[in-house]
C-alpha cells in the first residue's frame, strides 16, 4: 500500500483505491492494492489549499457550520465545569474534534441514519438534539437518552464498537426497502481493532450497503496510543483490504471532511448503480480527556498536546471566514457569548427537569417484582426515610 495525495474517492463514486490483482506468476512477492487520498482543503493557517475540492458552500452555510462547531466547544467546556462540580455524569469531552463532529453530519438528509459512539455531541445537535437532553442522557437521566422526534437518530453506543454491525443492518433493510436512504457510523481508531467493527466492513463490501464508517482517529485509544495499536499508520488501510473504498481526511479541516463525507454519502446513496460503503479516517486529536474519569496526563507529555494546539479546527476556521470577509474579529466574540449563553440557558432547563427520584429505582427492573426485590426495596426506603429523603 502506497498512500499519495491523488483522489480516491472521486466524485462519480468510483476510487482508486479498490484492489488491482496481481499477476498470477510465482515471481508475485507482494499486492499492490492502489493508492488512498489524503485529503486537506484548509491548512492549518485557514488557507485552501486544494482549490479543486474547494466546496464553494455560500456565507450563510459557512456561518451556521461555524456556529455549530463553536457551540459544541462551549457546551464541552460546560458540561466538564458542570462535572467537576458533581451536577453531571462521566462523560466523554470532544475538545479539538468539533470539524470532525459537524463535517460528518453536514452532508446528511433528514431521512438518513446517524449511529454514533458516545463522542458524538456537536453531529448530536447539528442533527437536531437539544442541548438540555443531552445533559439529561449525561447526568444519568433515562428521559435524555431516546433520540428526539423525527431524528433518524440510534442511541449512543458506549461498548466499543458495538454500534457499528447494526448500522449495517439498517444499511441492509434501506436496501431491502429500496429506500434512498443512507446510514453514517462513527467509532474512534480503538474501534479498529475490535472483530465486530472488522465483521461490518466485511458484510457492508459484500452486499455493497448504503453506509458510510468515519474512523475518528484522535491518536489515542483511552491511554494506547495508535502506533502501539496498529502496525500501521493509515487505519483507512483497514477498508481497501475489505474492497472499501477509502480516504484520509484531515479531521482538523471541516471543508475536507464535509467534502469526504459528501462524496461516501453520494456513493451510498447510489448503491444500486454500483455505489455502496466509503470508510474515511478522520485524523484528528483528543486534547482533553478520553472521559472525566481519565487522567492523561499519566500516560502522555503535554508536550504533544501543545503540538496540536496549533491545529486547532475552530481557530483555523475563523481565519479561513476572516480571510475570505464572511466573518470579522468581532463577529467571533460575538457568536462566541452567543454560544455560551446558548448553553447557559440550556443548563437551566437541564435543571428544573434533573430532580432525582431515588425511590423508582427498582421499577424498570421486572413487569412483576420478584418477593425477593420487593424485600430489598422495603430495606432500601425504610434507610430513605431514616435519612429524611423522600
């Protein structure tokens, strides 16, 4: 495998990626599979620096995508203060994964699928999650954790990979359907590695399913970094060797990813015409923490998570608005406190809905309650209302 910067995943579908055989003489040592894009259109000064798959998405476009990535760094940023504070659950922060978060979702239709892992809040409120249900899943409230109305939408996954099979099963029933729908997936690079996520390439290849797999890759699988991960560095390796068509993306850079991700989403959609599954590998940086519970400072320098400050997705966006006269210094702080108090007014209907319950605890258990759980439950109110709590 020799990656290069020419397309892969071309317009019409079609990648170059797809496997060449080799010639079947015994002086075959090796398999040359083709070559996988890599694709950046903004560097890290928000300068384009790929012309020819340059988007050209009007002003209006532009801002509300910078608005959304913005908003998902503040509502971030929010909920860690909330959790430190003890009003909120562990939960995972995306911080410097917001064009990843929103580049991938921006190119679906409201009749398409989205199963995400559990970092997946800025694709969650591009797809139309209110902010105050999504405390409400985090704080540990089951009320948050159903998808909203008319939200093609499956809950999030927490065991690694495991979300990503039934996607392709939703991928199956568009097809037996003959729906004109798709599905996107995300998983993180440790997902990679786990045989359910490697058993849904192989069946989406097969059937050619309508299904899109972003592979966000942040470098880190909670503390193994990727190189110990796998052998090699390009995990969108993993989809040519199951006869997926594949690209890298620079996951920093929202213009590639909306145009990757746009690209897989047309593809699949056209699964009947020769179409079918795309995986992209997003590459991009944790550079928080892998959840609230983690510590990464044990098992990571500093030092390489100020290499990555520089790379920061929403900063080079702004630059690339500023440059191009869409966006102004001033706009940025704007929409910035805009944002905030977005969030602020969030937390406050979080609030007046998040009042515990502790004595329902048992009643999602069995339809009819065992004698032995309802002799439990009696033990467990009578501590209740020694302690006063109602």
């Amino acid at each position: 495998m020799r990656p290069r910067s020419a397309p892969a995943v071309a317009g019409n579908g079609h990648a170059s990626a797809r496997p060449r055989a080799p010639a079947l003489t015994a002086a075959a040592t090796s398999l040359d599979l083709g070559a996988i894009e890599y694709l950046q259109i903004l560097n890290e000064r928000g300068e384009v620096v790929n012309a020819a798959r340059d988007p050209h998405l009007p002003d209006a476009e532009l801002l509300k995508i910078h608005r959304a990535m913005v908003l998902t760094r503040k509502l971030d940023i929010r909920m860690l203060n909330m959790q430190r504070q003890g009003e909120m659950g562990t939960f995972a922060p995306g911080l410097g994964q917001e064009a990843t978060q929103i580049g991938q979702v921006y190119p679906l239709e409201a009749r398409d699928w989205f199963a995400p892992s559990y970092r997946s809040f800025g694709a969650q409120l591009w797809r139309g999650w209110p902010i105050e249900q999504l405390l409400l899943l985090w704080d540990g409230f089951f009320e948050g954790f159903g998808p909203p109305p008319d939200v093609n939408d499956l809950p999030f996954s927490i065991v690694i990979g495991s979300h990503v099979l039934p996607a392709v099963g939703i991928a199956q029933a568009i097809q037996y359907r003959e729906d004109r729908a798709v599905i996107l997936t995300n998983f993180g690079d440790g997902a990679v590695s786990q045989g359910a996520v490697n058993e849904a390439f192989n069946f989406a290849a097969v059937v050619k399913a309508p299904i899109v797999f972003i592979c966000e890759n942040n470098g880190w699988a909670i503390s193994m970094p990727v190189e110990k991960q796998a052998a090699t560095q390009w995990l969108a390796q993993r989809g040519v060797g199951f006869g997926i068509p594949s690209i890298r993306v620079d996951g920093n850079d929202v213009l590639g990813m909306i145009v990757a991700t746009r690209d897989a989403v047309d593809r699949a959609r056209n699964w009947k015409k020769g179409g079918g599954p795309t995986l992209i590998e997003a590459v991009t940086y944790r550079m928080s923490l892998h959840t609230t519970a983690d510590e990464p400072k044990v098992y990571r320098e500093e030092s390489k998570v100020r290499a990555w400050e520089s790379k920061c997705p929403i900063n080079r966006f702004e630059k690339y608005l500023v440059h191009r006269g869409t966006l102004k210094a001033a706009d940025c702080e704007r929409i910035a406190k805009e944002c905030e108090d977005e969030v602020l007014a969030a937390r406050e209907k979080f609030r007046a809905r998040a009042v515990p319950n502790p004595r329902e605890v048992f009643d999602f258990l069995y339809e009819k309650m065992t004698p032995e759980l309802r002799q439990q439950q009696a033990e467990y109110f009578a501590k209740l209302d020694r302690k006063g709590i109602k």
